[in-house]
C-alpha cells in the first residue's frame, strides 16, 4: 500500500534509506523488442526544393486611434496607444499631505484638549470628537460641547453632529468645504 509520502511524491522518511530495486536479467526478447520498435532511417533520394519566395505584400501602419499627448515617454501598446503603467514606482518622493483627519476622545480625566483642537483645525486638518466615552455624564457632556462651540466660533469654523444623540462631532478644518444643505445624517433618516 502507498504510503502518504510517496502521493506527494517524497520519499518515505520511516522507509529504507536507498531504494531497493530489484536486478532485471536482460533476454533476447528484450532486444528484439527493441530492433522492432526502432525505425531505421533509409535516404530518400528526392528531396524537394523550396520554392522561392515572393514579394511580401507591405504592411500599412495605422495612425493610432488616441493621441499621443505631445510630452509623452511612456510605453506604447502594440496598437501605438499611450500605456500608463501603474506598477511602475515613481522615484520622486511624495510630499507630506497638509491636511489630516484627527479623532479625538476625552482623556483619563474626561478633558477634551480644545487648545490642541483649535491648532490643528487652523492648519486644515478635519477633527472628529467622540463623547459616547462619558455615557452618565450628560452635564459634562453638554459642559464639553459649549467649549468645543466657543473654540470654533474662535476658529471661524463650524460644529457638526454626525449623530443623533450629538456624541459623535465633526470640526472641518479651515478650507474645508462641507455641504449643510443635503445630509442625512443620523439612524431616524435611514429608517423613514
């Protein structure tokens, strides 16, 4: 029976080191089989000559069917279209993005860090603000609203709830433009 090894084509480890193969005496029979299995070659005496070649019918080139922008050195198709290879690595370095999008939460000691907020939403990075950590402080929770409120109003930004119980807020950074005038934002506009 074949072991699991031999179907995956290795040796068997827990099997002889060498292969034990058993010596086949060769007979006549053999040779004979092969004298008839073999064909001799015999010379042919005609041999055909190849005919000579005709002119071969001239290829036209078309004009490729998109334009070749005029400082282009990519790669071309075989049908002479710009190729855009997009595996190829750009070895010019990407510079830093400007802007970011920030999400902060109240610290061990329930502080939102408005200083840190406002300097941040200046340089035009858009910052979320998550109040679901004070679950039964709804005082401290309104008391961290009108503080993040002022500090926009400072900013020269605006506030946004991005949920219906106000707990989860969204400060744009400057230059950021945000459409007020068709969002659905909350859980009761999905289930209308």
């Amino acid at each position: 029976m074949a072991s699991l090894w031999s179907f995956f084509g290795l040796p068997d480890p827990d099997g002889p080191s060498k292969p034990v193969q058993n010596p086949v005496p060769e007979t006549n029979q053999t040779t004979a089989d092969n004298r008839l299995s073999q064909s001799t070659l015999t010379p042919n005496d005609t041999v055909a000559e190849p005919e000579p070649l005709s002119e071969l019918p001239k290829v036209t080139t078309k004009s490729p069917s998109v334009p070749i922008p005029q400082n282009w050195d990519g790669p071309l198709t075989a049908d002479g279209e710009p190729f855009h290879d997009l595996g190829i690595q750009n070895l010019a370095r990407r510079s830093f993005p400007s802007r970011a999008l920030r999400y902060v939460a109240p610290d061990e000691m329930k502080r939102i860090p408005t200083r840190g907020i406002a300097q941040r939403v200046a340089n035009g990075d858009t910052v979320i603000v998550d109040l679901r950590g004070l679950v039964h402080m709804d005082s401290h929770q309104n008391a961290c609203r009108r503080d993040l409120k002022m500090m926009t109003d400072e900013v020269g930004v605006g506030v946004f709830a991005l949920d219906s119980e106000d707990k989860l807020l969204m400060i744009p950074g400057t230059d950021v433009i945000v459409d007020v005038g068709n969002h659905s934002l909350g859980i009761n506009p999905l289930m209308k």
